[in-house]
C-alpha cells in the first residue's frame, strides 16, 4: 500500500482503540522493551512525548523509567522546519505548541550524534523497518544526522502486514519494531 492509505489506515485503527486497550498496549511495549533493550544508567534515550489527539502510545512510563534509573532522556523539538534535542530532567518546565504537542520551555539543542535509543512514533511500520510517520520529515531528519550505532527503534500498536510501495530514497528505516506481542529487528543478521 501507499504511505497516504496507510497512514488513513492505521490512524483509523488508532483511534478505534478503546483508552483502556491503548494504556495495556502502551505497558506491554514498554515491557518488551526493558526485557529487550535492558537500558542502563549512563546510557542516552531519545524519547518523544505523546500527542493525546492521536492517541499515540504513551511514553510517559518510558520517561519515568530512564529517569529514575539515572538513564539520560532527551526528547524532540521542532525549532522552524527542523528537530533539535532537548535533555529533560525531572524538574523540565514543559509548554503546549501550536500543534498542541507539550515540548520543553527550553530550546538548548544538545547537539549529540549518538543516543543509545531513539524511540520513534509512527502510525505503520513494515517488515523491513520502512515507516509511515506523518509526513513531515522531522525523523528522517534527526536519523541522517546520527551514527550508525544507535538504535532506531519504532513502537506501534500493531504488528507489519503490509508493504510499504512508495519508500522513498530518503526514507531511514528502523533498526527495530517494538509490539505489545514481539521485537522485530531490522538488522542484517536478525541482531
């Protein structure tokens, strides 16, 4: 299928989840996730906050989680047409932007080439790491400007089906798929 039909697709079944559905999703990606990935302190997670409005899996229990285990967390902020970094701590003072995303107050880009994980939103994934975000670019973006070592990994209600048929030359895909059902890696080799 096309990028457009699937991103109609799987935001339909998004939001047909019930919240109940969504919140037992969301805690077994991040089961699966901690049970796979074992992060450490010391390590760098680059972690989106959840649009409510699309009902996007919560990471709030990720953030939580790193923090408390003194794991770095930096989240996304869309400065103009582009994505910077920002490292959040437990007293990060948060506002709502125009897209009603909250982001941080502060706009210090951290500048980093390296996150242990890069935790990725998106509506569909397929299975050979291709994904359907909403199009704006913003993660490809942040991808491209990263060393290979770290892990691009998506999280997603639902497992792959379909085929991505337009990927697009500058389409970075993921290095891995997080479930509530599995881990899917990307990786030559099945890492």
């Amino acid at each position: 299928m096309l990028k457009a039909e699937l991103r109609k697709k799987y935001m339909k079944k998004r939001q047909a989840l019930s919240m109940d559905e969504a919140f037992l999703f969301s805690e077994a990606v991040f089961r699966n996730f901690v049970d796979y990935f074992n992060p450490v302190p010391g390590q760098a997670v680059h972690i989106y906050i959840p649009i409510g409005k699309f009902r996007e899996m919560d990471t709030r229990p990720f953030i939580e989680y790193c923090l408390s285990r003194n794991i770095r967390v930096f989240v996304p902020k869309v400065e103009g047409a582009r994505m910077i970094s920002v490292e959040i701590t437990n007293d990060t003072v948060f506002a709502v932007n125009h897209w009603g995303i909250s982001e941080p107050v502060s706009d210090q880009d951290a500048g980093r080439s390296h996150f242990d994980y890069i935790i990725t939103p998106l509506l569909y994934c397929d299975k050979q790491g291709n994904r359907v975000g909403y199009g704006k670019g913003f993660y490809d973006g942040l991808f491209s400007s990263l060393s290979e070592e770290s892990k691009k990994i998506g999280i997603n209600y639902f497992n792959p089906d379909e085929l991505i048929e337009d990927v697009w030359e500058y389409d970075i895909p993921l290095d891995y798929l997080v479930t509530p059902t599995e881990v899917l890696s990307f990786l030559s080799g099945g890492e």
